[in-house]
C-alpha cells in the first residue's frame, strides 16, 4: 500500500486548524503533522546518485531506482521533496545530468539541488536549441530565395533562444558562487611607494570572489 504524501498530511492539518479557528493545536491536526515529520527508518533508505533520497518503496524500485540520498535523518517531507525534485528534472528531460551536476557541484542542501538541477535543465534546453538553429542554417546554406530567407530568420530566432538560456545558466552559476562566499567581495588595496625620481606606480586590488563590488586602484606619482 503506497503511504500518503508527506504534503497531504501537512495541507490537512492546516485545513483542520484553520476550521477550529486555529487557535491551539488540535490532536487530529497534531496527528496529521507528526506523521508528515516522521523520521525515515534508516534502513529504508539508501544512499546514492545527485544527494538525492529514495525510501525504499514503490517509488524507489519502479519508477527511479538507484537513486537515492545523502540527507541526514530525513523526515517523509524530506523524502517527499526528494522524489519531486527528481520527477521534476526527469520530466525536463535532464535527469541524468542534474545529478551529475549535483554530484559535480558538491551539493550541500536542498537549495544547492534545485539550483543543480535548474542548470541542468537551462543546459539541455540551450543545447537543444543550439541544434535546431544549427538545423535551420545548415538548410539556409543549400536553398535559395524565400525559403533561405524563412530558415535565417528562424535560424536568428533559435539563437536568441540560446543567448537566453546561455545567459540563464551563467548567473545560476554566479548565484551559486554568491550563495557560498555569503554575498560578500573583499578588496584588498596594496601601497607601494616608488622613490624614483619621476616614476609612477599604479597600485592594483586584489579581489576575493563572492558578490559584486567595484575595482578600485590608486595611481601613486613619484
């Protein structure tokens, strides 16, 4: 018998305290909730592919099996996301890449997963696009009139397309860097002095990584 999804449970128990005015707790909604944030028996789960969780059930040897996860003490909301975020990027086509992209980028949280797997997805988008537009030039290059005229313009289109995508990807990859480093840029400005007569020396920052901000550099004149 498959188990009622962890986000059911929750819903109803919103549902039961918001129609007793929601007020104090109720056993039926307490129910309800404590069953959603039970913990996962450590042997239904397994570890595996992307830090993704799989429960041991119908889910994990029919539909994705193999792939599972790295949480520490999951609760079924947990597992339930897991699964969701795996149909999701299964159903962009970009499965197997989200989780190498995971597995590549070091995941540490759920945040860090969907942001992988919206790369992911970005990326087949972009290069399946890329495809296409490379289809509709190669076809202009051996036609004429009208009909090369009709395959450059979808041809343009299809790359414009793929700059978005492309462009898509990059800032997730900058979010990525952003969410690591805290959102934060160091500038580190050395002086040197130059006691030659006439010199000049122009003084550069050093910039950690992380967050925007402005070079700034100082030109100090001997």
């Amino acid at each position: 018998m498959t188990r009622r999804k962890s986000g059911a449970s929750t819903l109803a128990a919103a549902r039961i305290q918001a129609e007793t005015g929601g007020t104090a707790p109720t056993p039926l909604a307490e129910r309800y909730e404590g069953k959603a944030r039970e913990r996962l028996d450590p042997n239904s789960v397994t570890i595996g592919a992307g830090g993704e969780l799989v429960p041991g059930d119908d889910f994990a040897s029919n539909t994705l099996p193999a792939i599972l996860d790295t949480l520490a003490n999951p609760d079924h909301v947990a597992a339930d996301a897991s699964r969701d975020r795996l149909d999701l990027a299964d159903r962009a086509g970009a499965l197997e890449i989200a989780l190498d992209t995971a597995d590549s980028i070091g995941t540490t949280d759920s945040l860090e997963r969907m942001l992988a797997h919206q790369l992911a997805a970005v990326h087949v988008g972009a290069m399946k696009l890329a495809g296409l537009m490379n289809d509709q030039a190669t076809h202009a290059a051996r036609t004429q009139g009208q009909e090369r005229q009709a395959a450059c313009i979808e041809a343009a289109r299809l790359a414009g397309g793929v700059a978005r995508l492309s462009g898509s990807f990059q800032a997730g990859m900058t979010t990525l860097q952003r969410m690591r480093s805290g959102g934060k840029q160091i500038v580190v400005v050395k002086h040197q002095h130059n006691y030659a007569a006439g010199a000049q020396t122009v003084v550069a920052p050093e910039v950690a990584p992380g967050g925007r901000g402005h070079r700034r550099s100082k030109v100090a004149r001997g």
